[in-house]
C-alpha cells in the first residue's frame, strides 16, 4: 500500500482511506486523514493556512473524484489542524465542546503573523518565531469552530461506514478527540500522537495522556496516523507512552529537587531513548504544564515560548 513512506500528499491506507501527510511533521506540518464512502466524504482535519488546505483539497480531488467532504472532524484546536476550515463552509464540522470553547481563546491568526512576520521583535523569541511559522500564511483565516459539538464519544457514518469519535482530552489541547476507523485498522490520533518529534503538551494532565495512548491501544488498529510525523502502529504508540511516562518521572523529581520548569525541560537532558527526536526544546513547553499539576502557578504563555526559544539546541 505505500502508506509507510514519509512523503508529501496521499497515501491509501485501505479501501476509501487515506492519511494525507506534511512532512517534515514540525511546528504547524500536521496530517489530516480522508474517509470515501460512495459520493460521501469525511476530512479528518484541515490545514495551518488556505493555500495548504487548497492543496490539500486538491489530493482529495485527485484520489476521489467527484465526492463531496460533507463532514469535518477537527481533532483540537490548535491552528494546524483547523484553520482551513472555512474552506469547506457545506461541511458539517464536529468536535468536542471543549474544543470548541478552546478555540475561542486559543492564539488567533493576526496574532501569530505578528509573532512570526518581518516585524517581530528582534529578540531570541522573535527569531524563532520567524524561523518556524514565517513560512505560513495567515492571510485571510476566518476562525472556524465545529458547528456540531459532543463530549464523550460520537458515532458518524460516511456513506455505509462507521467512524467512531473519543474525547480523549484534556490532554495534548483541552478537547483532543481520535477518530477510529473500524473497517479499515485505522486510528487517526490528531497530536495525542507525534512520532519523532518532541510532543506539546498545552494543558494536561500527563496520566489523561497516557489514557489516552491507551484507549489508541483498546482499539487494535493496525495503523496509526500521528497529528504530525510518518505513519506508525501500536509499537509506534507504546514507544510514545513511554515518554509521557519519562517525562512524567522526570516532572517529579525535578519539582521535588527545586529546579525551575525550563531547567527540567533542559534538552541535554532528554533521556538517551529520544535523543533523535526533533525540537527538543517543545520539552520546556510540556514541563511548563506538568509543573502546573504539581502546584505551580500557571506560566505565561510568552515567558514559556521565550524560555523554548533560549533552549532551542544551536
Ligand atoms: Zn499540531
């Protein structure tokens, strides 16, 4: 079938599904996945920005011709998986309540082109910034939430085929959901899942997360298809929920001994195991947030992308 190899676009992974993916799978290149039942489609997320999310609609074009995308999972809230959206404005778009809610509070498109455009500061945070998000474009992005909300769990039916929906957050966002595709093995875990590269964990907590791998394993899906990286399988999520039990260890005696939540997100410090994962510095991101449930009180959100920015590996 092709589907293991780490290329731009479509790559089938059964009869009428596909995992469309974004290498290199770093800030903002994220994965969507397509279901075709008959004339009947469902998009499992959409793009960082309307000329990716036009590329995108045009692989479903060029693997299904002729269907109509009547249905829009968005997986959570960040800008990478829904903010071409508005590009499919027939589509029913279904998330979890507290996606929804997330979405409204979450950094919003004016905001990141200031953070990330030719004037932003000219501080170690501005460069970063420029370097990881300059190459998208957030012109014209007209924040689109779901326009069917649920919490829990969701059946949905594309054609004659079911796709089951579980919130499983908060977790990596506060209202991450997975969509499990029975007939065809297939778990498309949003950014519950990255495969290798540091994950992001904005809220918590980190045994929700572990849940959450879990309940990936609960289904036996064959393949897995990660918010951003190559496609793996239930190896590939084992492997991951050993790092959030890493990073939840390392958390704890990192707390207990006094060091400051950047300190425990030192990425000469990541265990041997991950040592080849990309943008290791995201690891203060995560330490930020778990040190929030040992008792910290909540960081602000430009103090952390500033301490990520002084970690990033040089
Ligand atoms: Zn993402």
């Amino acid at each position: 079938m092709g589907g293991l190899e780490y290329r731009r676009g479509m790559h089938q992974l059964g009869r009428g599904t596909w995992a469309y993916l974004s290498p290199p799978g770093t800030w903002g290149w994220s994965n969507c996945g397509l279901l075709v039942s008959g004339a009947d489609a469902l998009l499992v997320d959409t793009q960082f920005d309307l000329p990716l999310t036009r590329e995108l609609l045009t692989a479903v074009a060029g693997v299904a011709p002729g269907v109509e995308i009547r249905t829009v999972v968005t997986t959570h809230a960040n800008g990478d998986h829904c903010w071409g959206n508005q590009l499919l404005p027939r589509a029913e778009v279904v998330g979890s309540s507290a996606c929804s809610h997330d979405m409204a509070k979450e950094v919003q498109p004016a905001d990141l082109a200031a953070l990330s455009g030719s004037r932003s500061p000219d501080t170690a945070l501005g460069d970063y910034m420029r370097r990881h998000f300059g190459v998208f474009d957030f012109e014209g992005i007209d924040v689109t939430p779901p326009t069917h909300t649920f919490s829990g769990r969701l059946d949905l039916t594309v054609g004659d085929r079911l796709v089951e929906l579980f919130e499983v957050g908060p977790a990596h966002t506060d209202g991450d959901v997975i969509a499990y595709v029975p007939d065809a093995g297939v778990v498309f875990a949003g950014d519950i899942l990255f495969i290798g590269g540091h994950p992001i964990m904005w809220t918590g907590p980190l045994q929700n997360w572990i849940v959450a791998c879990e309940r990936i394993t609960a289904t036996g899906a064959e393949h897995v298809v990660p918010g951003h990286g190559p496609i793996t399988d239930q190896a590939g999520v084992a492997v991951f929920r050993g790092y959030l039990e890493w990073v939840a260890d390392r958390a704890q005696k990192a707390y207990a001994a006094g060091l400051p939540y950047w300190e425990a997100g030192d990425p000469a410090q990541v265990h041997a195991a991950y040592a080849g994962w990309g943008n290791p510095e995201r690891l203060v991101i995560t330490m930020a947030a778990a040190y929030r449930e040992l008792g910290d009180e909540p960081h602000e959100l430009m103090d952390v992308l500033a301490k990520v920015a002084d970690a990033e590996p040089k």
